[in-house]
C-alpha cells in the first residue's frame, strides 16, 4: 500500500506515523481506526490489519529475533505451505563418554505458518518451537542407569516408542512404595542429568504431608546442557512418596528452568515479550486500550466483520476420515446450538455422511 491510501485510510494522521509500524506481510483494514497510545503515539493495532505472509516477511520477523545460544531459526515454502524450523547446534547426546566428535546441527519439527497469521503468532510460533527445540534436549539429558543391563537409558526422550508403550503398558507402569529420605537417596541413585550425580541437600514435611525436597547437582567434567543448568539448586514438592513421582518432578523442574530462561533470552527487536519484567497489570491497559470500540463506526465494524468471518473460514478442518470422524461428527451432535464454523464435510444426518 502507497502512501497516499494509507492517508487516505487514516484522516487526520501523519503518514509516516502510519507507515513506521506497518511490516512486511501487513496491511491495513479499509476504514480502520488509530489508536491513541499512552504515550502520546498513534498506531493501527494487529487486530485492524490484514495478513499476507511470505516467506520474505517471515525471513524479516526471524531475523528480529534475538533467543538462546546455538539456536538458528529457517523458513521456508514447501508442498504444503510456508513453514518455520528450529536448527540446534551442540554435541550429541547420545554419544559414549570420551567421543562427543565434533558439533553437529539438528532440526526440530516444520511449525506451519498460515498466510494469513498476524505477525505477532509468528513470533510467538518461533518461541514455541524455540522452548520445544531446548526441552527437546533436556529430556535427553536427563538418564537413568539399568544395573542389570549395564547401561544408561533416557526415560524421557520424545524419541521413545509410544505405541509399543500402548500396547504394553504393563512394561512402564510404575509401581507403588513408601518414602523416607534414605530411600530417596537410594531412589537417585543411577540418576543424572547433564552426566551430573544429583544429591539431596534437605527434606522438610510441609502440614498437608508433602515432601519438600532441596536437591544439588554434582560437578560434571563435560557437561553439554545449554549455559544456565552450570549451577541450579532445585527444589522440588512430592506429593506421592514413590520413586517414579521424584524422577518426574525432578523433570518437570528442568523443563521449567529451561522455559524460563527462554522466557528471559527471547527478544523480538530488542523487546524481551515474555520476561518477567513485563507487568502483567500494564499488558491490560493496553489490551483495552487498543480494543475500544469506541473508535470503530458501523462502517468500519460491518468491514472488520466480514474479513474476521473470512479469516475463520480458513482455519476450518475437515471432519476426519473412518472412525475419527465418526468420533468428531457424535461429539458435536452432543452440542445443542454450537456457534462457529463446522467442520468440513460435518452433516447433522450420520446416515448420509456415512453414505457419502
């Protein structure tokens, strides 16, 4: 959009103003209102604008963004669309101690980028599959040694088989137990993260009879966990005494340090959006300041409307093949007076969706 229709769009207002804080893959909604900042700033808020992205204005948006060390984010256009992809670069994990060999780069999964997105959930999707790509690798560093084996297992590991675990449950289910703190100590044994032994440095009893445990990680001659995990106190609070709830609590801590420090690292344009500096209680004043509708005429409202409308319908799925859509198609028979968008090929007459 030129100059001239974004003044045209916007009376009354400056047009590099406008201008200043449209991006790659943004355009305005016809007739859409500024908002007045705080500040003193006008801008045209995400939820006035239309998207088109590319893989042009997603490059632009990743290469805004600052995260964790040793992380690279792609992009992309493949058959089935535009896409977004984490590369971490770091030793394997599952090397034998004494041959890490040399860094590689490995890829986490295509996060798909619908064209018409607003800018603000591809950053978003780009700190998801930041978080994933670093819990990806927590959870391989945190292993188990089998004594009868002889060797070392990684419980946690997204690369394990769930089907078979399915189909075999019987294999995995943990068994039940009584705890004190020896039998806790003894419970760590064999356990290690980051090739780190795990010690216990306090226990406390809280009222309600949960278990509050200090733990300590010993010093590793060649540790591989991303920097931050060097000197970690942990607590964590057992509320079942049994040696499979300390190795998942002990797990779910890890997981929660690695989100907070990309909580923390995260910068869109030198901006860190999810630290915990940002006030929660300023984040809602400017939601609704930005959100007054007040500012929208009936004009702009049946507008803003149609194109919402339009946006929904492409978010639409298909109902699902076999049995999936059978499930989908009687979980929303259930509903009385569902509002939204059906699900492609959903019928209210089973027989003749069957039929088809």
């Amino acid at each position: 959009m030129d100059a001239m229709n974004i003044h045209q769009i916007y009376p009354g207002g400056t047009v590099s103003g406008a201008l200043a804080l449209i991006n790659p893959g943004e355009t305005p909604m016809p007739l859409a209102p500024r908002v007045e900042l705080t500040n003193g700033k006008s801008c045209i808020p995400q939820h006035y604008l239309q998207y088109e992205q590319t893989v042009e204005s997603i490059s632009a948006v990743l290469n805004d963004i600052e995260a964790v060390d040793d992380i690279l984010l792609f992009c992309g256009e493949d058959d089935f669309g535009l896409y977004l992809q984490a590369g971490s670069v770091g030793h394997d994990n599952f090397k034998r101690k004494g041959d890490a060999g040399n860094r590689r780069i490995v890829y986490g999964r295509r996060w798909r980028i619908d064209t018409y997105i607003p800018t603000s959930e591809v950053i978003q999707t780009a700190f998801l599959a930041i978080k994933k790509a670093c819990e990806h690798e927590v959870r391989e560093l945190l292993t188990i040694h089998d004594l009868d084996a002889g060797r070392t297992g990684t419980p946690f590991s997204t690369h394990l088989d769930l089907p078979l675990m399915a189909r075999f449950p019987s294999l995995v289910m943990r068994e039940s137990g009584s705890a004190n703190q020896p039998l806790l100590e003894t419970w760590l044994h064999g356990v290690r993260f980051n090739g780190r032994d795990i010690r216990i440095d306090d226990v406390a009893i809280h009222r309600n009879g949960n278990l509050v445990v200090d733990l300590a990680f010993a010093e590793s001659s060649s540790p591989r966990a991303r920097q931050g995990f060097d000197h970690l106190p942990m607590t964590i609070v057992l509320h079942e005494l049994t040696q499979a709830s300390v190795v998942h609590e002990i797990m779910d801590a890890l997981i929660r340090h690695s989100d907070r420090l990309v909580d923390e690292q995260f910068r869109y344009r030198g901006f860190a959006r999810f630290s915990r500096d940002i006030d929660p209680v300023r984040l809602a004043q400017m939601s609704v300041s930005t959100r007054n509708a007040s500012l929208r005429d009936e004009q702009f409202e049946r507008v803003r409307t149609a194109l919402n409308y339009d946006t929904d319908t492409r978010r639409v799925p298909s109902l699902g093949a076999g049995m999936l859509a059978h499930r989908n198609r009687q979980a929303l028979l259930q509903e009385s007076g569902l509002g939204g968008h059906m699900p492609i090929g959903f019928t209210s007459e089973p027989e003749a969706a069957e039929a088809g």
